[in-house]
C-alpha cells in the first residue's frame, strides 16, 4: 500500500511524505523537498555574472569574467552533488534493522544501515534552531557494553526538517514496528 501526505517544513516549504508498506513490518517513509528553482539559479547566476562584467569594465581584464563562470560553473554543481538534497528516505524493517538514504540532486545517494539489534528506542527530541524550538526524529542506539545506556543519537531527516505533525505520522508507525520487534526477541 502507497500514499502521499503534504506537509511543511519549519521554515514553510512544501514537503511530500510518500508512505509504503510492504507489509504490516516493513515501512518505508520518504520525504520529499521542492526541487532547485530555475528561477533562484537564474537570479544568482546573473548577479555573478553582472558582478564580474562590472569588474571587468573597470578592471579591462578578460580573466575575471572567465573566472566569473568557471566559479558559477564549480560552485553550481558543488552545490548540487554535496548541498542540496531532494529526498530522504527511511525504511524500517522489523526483524533487520533501520536503513537511511538520502538521495542529492546530482542523483548521488548516500545510506545509512543501523542494525535492529544496535536500536535501543526511535523517539521525537527538540532541539533550538535559529532562535526557534524545531522538533526532529531521532534514532537511540545502545551502547555496546552496557545495553540500558544510550551510545548515540542519529537524527533522520536532517535536511527535510520536517513539522511535528508529519515527524508524529513516521514515529507511531515506527514504534509500532519496535514494539513488535521487542515482543518477539523477549519471548521463548
């Protein structure tokens, strides 16, 4: 079964969450972010540019509009392969474990695989952010010599930031499947 939410972000933007379930112990939650705008790309190249064809008026040095657009050029797809993040996903596993990808707008993906046995509890902390409370998902693991001891904490959905009502649809459906998973480790 697949749907797909809106939701915003804490600064206002538009967020999809896209929900799957292959079964009634694996789920997978992704979060989607508006794609770059060809406007706002439009807009700042231009600026650049104008920027280095003032300089070169002054300057009558052909370099700096060369290094004007190699400079857009680098700094363009930089953003684009290390910056800017168009979805993440997290996909959870009951018997498995808790995988996080997130998927850049150059199509590089990065994951992240957490091990069922390493998750101690999935929980919703706060935390400040440019003078304002923001609320986020995070993943508790244990510390391996001792097992009731957090060793640390991952956050998920670091670039979405998504609102506590879209955060409290991931975390029920995670801890529904973290209750099962704990209900059949403990029994014989």
């Amino acid at each position: 079964m697949e749907d797909e939410k809106s939701f915003s972000d804490i600064c206002g933007g538009r967020l999809a969450l896209r929900r799957r379930y292959y079964s009634p112990y694996c789920r997978e939650f992704g979060l989607s972010s508006a794609r770059l705008s060809l406007r706002s790309l439009t807009a700042v190249t231009c600026a650049v540019w104008l920027a280095a064809y003032g300089l070169f008026t002054l300057c009558e040095n052909s370099m700096i509009l060369s290094a004007a657009i190699f400079i857009t050029i680098i700094g363009l797809l930089g953003y684009l392969h290390f910056v800017k993040i168009d979805q993440e996903i997290l996909l959870i596993i009951d018997s498995l474990g808790i995988q996080m990808t997130s998927s850049y707008a150059s199509g590089k993906e990065s994951t992240t695989f957490i091990e069922m046995d390493k998750v101690k509890d999935v929980i919703i902390n706060e935390g400040i952010y440019m003078q304002k409370v923001i609320y986020y998902l995070c993943i508790l693991l244990k510390d391996p010599g001792k097992p009731h001891e957090i060793s640390q904490v991952v956050p998920v959905f670091q670039s979405a930031k998504p609102r506590l009502d879209c955060l409290i649809e991931v975390y029920r459906s995670c801890q529904e499947i973290l209750a099962h998973q704990k209900a059949t480790s403990t029994s014989p």
